[in-house]
C-alpha cells in the first residue's frame, strides 16, 4: 500500500514491484485537497464517531457486565443467554430494522446524523464486550465484595471502589477494540450517511473510485495509508494492556 501510494496513475497500473520506479509523493497532496474541503474532515469524523463509541461501550457494556456478574435477579441466566445468542446474528441481517427503526424515529438524515450509529453503544448492545467483562469480573474474589458491605457500601458502592478500579484492563481492551472496529466500519456508515461532509474515512474512501470516469488510484492509497495511522498508533499506546484485558488474569499480586 504504502509503495503504491508512491506510484503514479500509469506506474500503478504498469510496474507490479513493490517499491516505485519513480516517486510521487504528490499522491498525498492530490488525496488531502481532492475535494471540496480538506481529507482531514473525514478523519475529525472518523475520530468523534470512534472516541464518542468507545465512551459508550465502555459505559453501558461495563454496567451490563456488572449487573450480570454480581447481582441477582429473575431469569439472570436466560438473559445471558439471550445476550451470548445474539452473537450468532450477522451484522448485515440487523442493519435493514436498525435503519426502519432509526428512520420512523426520524433520526436518518437529522440535524445530527450520527445518532444512529452511537445510540445503540450507549445501551450494551456489544455482547462480546459484555462478556469479556463478565469473564473478567468473575475473576475477582467476592471477598472484596464482601468487604465493601461490611463497610457500608451498597451495590453501587462496590461498583465504584472495587470492580471499577479492578476493571481497567478489560476496559482498556473493549477501548481499543472499539476505536479499531468503529474507524475501519464501512457498511454501517454508508448505511447512515448520506452527505458527502458528514462522511467518515473509511466511506470517503470510495470516492476516489467513479466507474463512470478516471479512478485516482494514487490518492486513495495515500490516504489510506495515513487512515492506518490512529488504528496503529492506538494499538501500540495500549498494547500491553490489551493484552493483560483479554488473558483476564483477574488480581495479580
């Protein structure tokens, strides 16, 4: 990708080598100012999309993973099952009521476009990020638990000062793959918007490609090389934690 980039439109299509006879650094010059405004539009709502994600998964899936791994309630397990089931349903299948649903309630081409991408964040509707903190959480000694209520503490009280401190690694997971899966999306996105200036990275991509005239085959490389950049420099800042979330080693020490 990265050689590609540096190709230009007839090298493209010509040399198959990896690294380019002739450098055209110009490539990401012509992808940043191919449009009406800048390329960094699309990556300013790439990032408030994917940042605005994160904070929502990160919320609901860990009040969810709570409620499921410490309270008692009626038909706790069937709901889990339920939860875990829905694992099994494409993503594809769910996108065609999502959009019926959003639509009747007027929220498809609002004044914000982005609701119909973010509400269902906020409500735990990930199960697999639900489940890594419930796998996690059972991994912390209920003594703790009962600790905190021979200090007082209600439900809520051992939420704050024990499981949340003690959930940081299964948080930081469920972040990074929330940024990762929310800027790479494509199918949801072009789903819901509509407008060209409300596009995200991944959608903005596409229109370097026009079957009906010249594709500037240069450019989309270009920026989709600099579009890896936030997924890998993300990864890399939380990597140790990552993967210290996904062993869901529990309480060390």
């Amino acid at each position: 990708m990265i050689g590609t980039s540096l190709k230009s439109q007839e090298e493209i299509v010509n040399n198959i080598g990896l690294l380019p006879n002739e450098f055209t650094p110009g490539n990401y010059v012509d992808g940043w100012t191919n449009f009406d405004f800048s390329f960094g539009r699309f990556f300013l709502n790439s990032a408030m999309v994917s940042l605005l994600t994160v904070i929502g998964n990160g919320i609901s899936c860990l009040l969810a993973a709570y409620a499921f791994a410490r309270l008692r309630f009626r038909l706790r397990g069937v709901w889990f099952a339920v939860m875990i089931g829905t694992l099994l349903l494409p993503g594809h299948v769910l996108i065609v009521p999502q959009y019926i649903l959003f639509r009747s309630l007027g929220l498809v081409g609002g004044e914000w476009p982005y609701l119909p991408l973010l509400i269902p964040q906020f409500l735990a509707t990930e199960a697999f990020f639900v489940f890594l903190m419930v796998q996690f959480m059972r991994g912390i000694p209920r003594e703790l638990d009962e600790a905190a209520k021979i200090d007082g503490a209600n439900a809520f009280g051992i939420f704050r000062h024990v499981i949340l401190p003690l959930s940081r690694p299964a948080l930081v997971t469920t972040a990074i793959f929330s940024f990762i899966w929310t800027w790479n999306d494509f199918f949801r996105q072009l789903v819901f918007l509509s407008d060209l200036e409300d596009y995200t990275v991944p959608v903005a991509l596409t229109l370097f490609i026009d079957s009906t005239s010249q594709s500037a085959v240069g450019p989309m490389f270009a920026m989709s090389v600099l579009s890896l950049l936030p997924v890998f420099l993300f990864f890399v800042a939380f990597q140790r934690m990552l993967v210290e979330g996904i062993n869901t080693s529990g309480l060390k020490g």
